[in-house]
C-alpha cells in the first residue's frame, strides 16, 4: 500500500538570530531567504517550498519573535502570531551554542497560546556546540517545555551548516502534515514576487559588515525591474533600480562609504546573488534616500511595505 501524500505549512520561529533562515534554505536546498549575523534580518514571510516524492513542505520564515521597541517591531511580531495560528507544525529554533534565555521562554510562553498547531523543538547551530553542550541543551529545552505546559512532539538537534540532520528534519515534519494535495507546481521553490527577493538580497549584501546601530534602519525598495528593450534574445540584460532607505544622513554617509566605495561594493555583491537567483545578467542601479525616523512612523511603514 503507497503512503498517502501530505502538504502543509510549518512555521519556523525563535528568537532573532536562531538559525531559522539557514535551516530554511537547506531544507530547500537553494538560498529563498537571507541571512546574516545581524538580528531582526528577516522582515516578510517568504515561504520555501520543499518538494518530497510523497509530500509538499511549505515553510514559512517568520521574523523573529522579541519585545518591541518600535512600530516596525510591533507589526513585525503581529506578523509571527498571524502566521503561527495559521500553519499545521510550528518548530521552535534554539541555537546549541547558547544557553536558554528569558527570549527563549518568552516564545515560549507565546506559543503555548496557539492550541491546535503541532510543535517541534529544534536545536539549532550543533556544529558550534560540543557533545556535552548538545546533550544539557536538549534536557533544558524539555525542561522549558515542561514549566510552560507545551508539549513537543519531537526534539531535533541539527546544523544546516553541516547538513546534519537536516532530511531527519525534513521526514519528522512530513510526517506530522495532513494528507492532502500538492499545493505549489513541481519545481517551485519559493512564492515570495521576484521583487521581494531582489530587494531582501540588497538589503543582505547592505547588512553585512555595518556597524550594530544601522541593520534595523535599512529598507530597500525596487522601485522598477525589467528586460532592457532592444537586446539579442541569447544576451538579455535586467534592469534592476532600487533604493536603500535609512533613518539620517549619517547613516547615509556608512552605506555609500569614502567616495561611494561602499555602496559599489554592496551593488557588486547584491547583483551576483541576483544573477545567481534569477540566472540572468543584471544591472543593478542603487540609490540612498532619507526617510526619517521610519520605523517609528505609521505612513513611512506603509510606504516601505510594512
């Protein structure tokens, strides 16, 4: 007898920084979300589409969950709790190579309100954590699931690093997914718009190496993306214009760096994942704007697509 098909949503949440987007794009097996040492990278709700011979996993990359500062901050965690009362298995990232925290319990605590979705705890990070870390990890995350009443139908340690794991991952949460049809045409790896991934991949190559205060003030929008008229069909060329927005104009002078250095370097980085992703040559065409204090501000918000 053949095992029926299963699709459905899971949902990976934890706090800023615990591995979630990794272990989405090794669960896909292609990068569909960026990553970065900096908290608070993941902004939308991109979905990576994993295709099984006997089910569809769809995994939704939510922001991470924290206390808000700000506006942004607020919508972005309104975001999490939407999504986590919508999906079928939520699974919770706690990095090996970090002890459980008050942010960890505060997920928690968070998740416990959601009753009818299945949860899976998994221990992220292991290639940085020794086998006696893995091991007391795994006891007090049992042990957080015990004091806050949630029940976890699995613990899982991977590393999407390493690949450890990681199909165990994948075969444990399939197993938990309703029968049901296939839900996205084979080959599709994420429904996130073109544009979206475009402007999370500027914002990446943006992101890395700015000092702390600037990640959360960086927005990127692509304001036009389109075939350049008049070209050879065997030599096509994207015409990608965007803007980076930020909150002051000293925030303006780190991303364009001394005489613009940084900013060419950002473009450079941007357009080959770009070309990578989307496997046409790009050129790319960015601009720094000042938007003031928008993560605060309800009409900038709206405006930057928040």
């Amino acid at each position: 007898m053949t095992e029926p098909y299963r699709s459905g949503f899971v949902s990976f949440v934890g706090r800023p920084n615990a591995g979630k987007s990794t272990l989405t794009n090794a669960l896909v097996g292609q990068k569909v979300v960026i990553t970065s040492d900096k908290p608070q990278t993941t902004r939308t709700v991109v979905r990576g589409i994993v295709n099984r011979p006997d089910a569809q996993l769809i995994l939704v990359d939510t922001p991470g969950l924290h206390r808000p500062r700000t506006l942004l901050g607020e919508r972005l965690n309104d975001l999490v709790k939407t999504t986590l009362s919508e999906v079928d298995v939520v699974a919770v990232c706690f990095p090996a190579n970090e002890k459980i925290g008050p942010g960890d319990r505060f997920i928690v605590q968070e998740m416990a309100k959601v009753r009818r979705t299945l949860k899976v705890a998994v221990a992220t990070k292991t290639d940085l954590a020794t086998p006696e870390q893995i091991a007391q990890h795994l006891l007090d995350i049992a042990a957080l699931g015990d004091s806050t009443g949630t029940t976890w139908q699995e613990v899982v340690p991977v590393s999407a690093v390493s690949g450890s794991q990681v199909e165990l991952l994948a075969g444990l949460l399939t197993a938990m997914l309703p029968e049901g049809p296939q839900l996205y045409p084979d080959g599709d790896l994420t429904d996130a718009p073109e544009e979206i991934l475009v402007a999370e991949l500027i914002r990446e190559a943006a992101l890395d190496g700015v000092r702390d205060e600037l990640p959360h003030s960086i927005a990127v929008v692509v304001e036009e993306m389109g075939l350049r008229e008049d070209r050879p069909e065997d030599k096509p060329l994207l015409d990608i214009h965007a803007n980076l927005y930020v909150e002051r104009s000293s925030q303006k002078g780190i991303v364009i760096g001394h005489k613009g250095a940084r900013l060419r370097d950002v473009g450079s980085r941007a357009r080959q994942q770009i070309e990578a992703l989307l496997g046409t040559p790009v050129y790319l065409d960015l601009h720094v704007k000042i938007a003031k204090d928008w993560q605060r501000d309800p009409k900038q918000l709206r405006k930057l697509g928040f």
